[in-house]
C-alpha cells in the first residue's frame, strides 16, 4: 500500500474518531449510554457512504475489521480481568455457576427445540442456531458497566458470567457443528476434533494468559518506575494479542487471564498496578470506540428480510431462554434481590464471537449439502446482532441503576456520576442531615457540661 493511501486511511479514521465521540457525548446527553451512540454513529456514517459518496471504502473496513475486532477484543478481555482478581473471585457467591449454567445451557435446549419443532431447518442446524444463542457479548455489557462505573453484587456476577459465557458457547457450537458434519456423504463424528479444537482456542489461550500473567507479575514486582511498568505491561498485552490471532486462539481468554494474574499476584505493587490498569483502560479508549463504530458501520439491515419466522423464533428463545432461566435459577438460590431481580436483562447482547462463531460455521459447510442451512445460520445471526446490540445497552443500563450500583464509589462521598453529571443521592442527603445533627447533639452536650 502506498504512503499517500496510508495517510489517507488514518485520516478517516481520525475523523471517524472525532465524529463518533462527538456524537456519543450528544447521545450521552440524551440519557444513551456511550456504547450506543457509538454504534448509531456507524450506521449514520455507513448510510451516505453506502448510497452518495465513499468517504472510507468497505475494502478498508474488510482489511480493518479482523484486526480492530482481535484488538478490541483482547483489551475489554484485559480490562475485564482486573475486574477479577482471585481475591474477588473468591468472594462471589457460588450460587452464580448455577446461573451460568441455567442461563447458558436454558437458551441453548429452548431455542434449539424452537427452531426445531416450528421450522423446516432441520433438527442438526437447530441445535448449532442453539449452540449460538448461548454466547453473551462481553464487549457492548462491560463497556456500559464501566462508563456508569458500576460497582456491587450484580455487576460483579455480570463480569464473571461474561468471563465464562463464551467458553460454553464455543464448546457447544463445536459438539453440534461435529455432529451435523457427520451427516454429510464420507463425514463421520470426530471426538478428536472437539478436543483439539477446545484446546487450541480455550485451554491454550487460558495456559498462555496464565503464565504471561506470571511472569509479568513477577516483573511489576523488581520494576522501579511507574513509565517502566507501564511500557512493560503494554507491550506484553500488544504481544499477547499478536501472538493470539498468529496461532488462532481467543484473544479475550489470553489477555483476560493476564489480568487476573496481574491483579492477584502484583500485591506489593497494587497500587501501582491499579494505576496502570486506569491507563491501559483511557489508552484503550479510542481502539474500543472505532470498534463499537465499524459494528454500526458493517450493520447490513438488509438481512432483516431473510431473517423471517427463524429469525423472530432465535430471538424470541434467546430473550426468555437468558432472562426466563437466569431469574428463576437466582430466586430459588435466593441469591440477593439485586442479582435476581436484573441479572438476566444484562445478559442479551451477541456481538464478534457470536459472528465470529456463525461465519466459521458458514465455512466449514460451504460447498455442502446443508451450505443453505449454514447461510441462514449466518443471517439469522447478523440480523439479530442488530437488535440486541441496540436495545442490550439499554436495558444493562436500566438494570444497574434499579439495581443501585451506579457510580457506587462515588455515592460514598455523597456523589452519584451518573447520567445528569454530578448530583446528590436523597440517601446521601439524609445521612448527612444525620451526621449533622449528631454533630449538633454532642456539641451541646459538651456546652452543658463546660457549662
């Protein structure tokens, strides 16, 4: 590629950058939150480019988007695991497994006997649309999460969930892909290719972040300078997601991994390390921004037409599937009522593994007898990752703030940073009305007796 066409590139997306955080801070204002508006920014910017002129050509955004994804990725995975440290972990309940598991496994079995019972796609290809519904987006519901700066019950049971989520999804996709393989002329079950798939993409990418986490905790701890800490753990992240998209394995386990270990092991430093994870999370911004962008960008709202009754039946499953087994597994834990009240209304986003899931499916049966069936998979997926992308934002934000763990930290100081900026909480304002007259009672107690 030519320098002058390298420019070129950078400078849209430098304005895209500019458009887009302009736009979101307006949407802000409107009460959406940020991810959101970065999202609508994509498709506003995609609608004059597709139809009056090419501003950024999707050539670019084809050769773009593998990378910005991995990338973005792998960083929402790092800033997640700081939200993990084992010490953390070990203080959530372990009643939240059985909501995983009920969440996860619940709308898999639904969705896939909906699709199988009321549609003509074919029990095989039902259980892989199944297999799909179980995978939660990490990127759109953490990002919420933090730009409230929630903090409590439910949102630490939320970024556990999206840390595991996934790694179901993978695993059942892979069993149901096997399976509806086998049925193709020559094909048979392979047991074998599970496992090693398995392996390739979750157990090595766990085994990679954990000792990478190690060696890195053991670095932080004989590094003197804040810059020195920082560059190292910079440029092992930069690293680790490199190395990641070279042997094919998740990004967002490796570099999640890394920072639970960071956290967990980096005790005579923490707060050192705490500092640094601040400002990782700032550089990270911008990289997360142009990502929630290029998905409102490559939104192709043309696939809602194909989508039809299979789509509406995934949808429909997944919604009551997520909500319906999440909420019921927590009230017979009884876990407490922030948890069960909200947490399945935070578990409806489906973004890149999902896609990324369904386009590896699409693949893999290209060419085949059931090549029809994968590229409805693939549609009724895309066309649904339009909705719940929208409106999952949406209802994460509702759900924290009924919950009450929005700008947690700050409450305690008598701030709520929350979505009209800066304000006092009623409870606050009574607690202080307490602490005064309290102060009050004991001065004149102290006047009697001077007295």
């Amino acid at each position: 590629m030519l320098i002058p066409e390298m420019g070129l590139i950078i400078l849209q997306i430098g304005s895209i950058l500019v458009v887009g955080f302009i736009s979101a801070f307006l949407f802000k204002k409107l009460k959406i939150p940020q991810v959101l508006g970065f999202i609508i920014v994509g498709i506003l910017i995609s609608i004059p480019n597709m139809y009056w002129f090419e501003f950024i050509s999707f050539e670019a955004i084809d050769t773009l988007m593998p990378l910005v994804v991995t990338i973005a990725l792998g960083l929402i995975g790092f800033n997640i695991g700081a939200e993990l440290s084992w010490e953390k972990l070990k203080q959530i309940d372990k009643k939240i497994l059985f909501i995983l598991f009920s969440e996860s496994i619940g709308s898999f079995l639904l969705v896939s006997l909906l699709v199988g019972l009321l549609t003509n796609l074919g029990w095989s290809f039902a259980f892989i649309l199944g297999a799909l519904a179980s995978a939660t987006a990490p990127a759109a519901t953490a990002e919420v999460l933090w730009e409230y700066k929630s903090k409590g019950p439910l949102t630490q049971a939320i970024l556990f969930i999206l840390a595991i989520d996934d790694i179901i999804a993978i695993i059942l996709v892979q069993v149901t892909t096997q399976v509806a393989k086998s049925q193709i002329p020559g094909e048979t079950f392979s047991g074998s290719s599970i496992v090693l798939d398995f392996t390739k993409e979750v157990l090595l990418a766990i085994l990679i972040g954990i000792i990478a986490g190690i060696a890195i905790s053991w670095a932080i701890k004989r590094v003197k300078h804040h810059g020195e800490i920082l560059e190292v753990t910079i440029g092992t992240l930069v690293a680790l997601i490199g190395f990641s998209m070279f042997i094919g394995t998740s990004a967002i386990l490796v570099t999640m991994f890394l920072g639970i270990l960071i956290m967990s092991f980096a005790k005579q430093k923490e707060k050192e390390t705490k500092m640094i994870f601040q400002e990782i999370s700032k550089l990270s911004s911008p990289i997360i921004a142009f990502f929630f962008i290029l998905v409102g960008f490559n939104m192709d709202f043309s696939y809602i037409k194909y989508i039809g009754i299979i789509g509406s039946i995934y949808l429909i499953g997944r919604v009551v599937g997520k909500i319906g087994f999440a909420n019921i597994t927590a009230r017979i834990t009884k876990l407490p009522k922030e948890i069960k009240s909200n947490i399945g209304f935070c578990l409806l986003t489906q973004g890149g593994v999902a896609l990324g899931l369904a386009v590896h499916i699409n693949t893999v049966f290209l060419g085949t007898i059931f090549e029809e069936q994968a590229r409805i998979v693939l549609a009724v997926v895309t066309g649904t990752i339009i909705v719940v992308e929208i409106a999952g934002p949406l209802l994460v934000k509702w759900a924290i703030h009924r919950a009450g763990e929005v700008g947690v930290e700050d409450q305690q100081n008598g701030i709520l940073t929350g979505l009209n900026g800066v304000e006092k909480t009623d409870n606050n304002e009574v607690d202080i009305e307490k602490d005064s007259n309290i102060k009050q009672e004991e001065n004149n107690k102290n006047d009697s007796k001077s007295g």
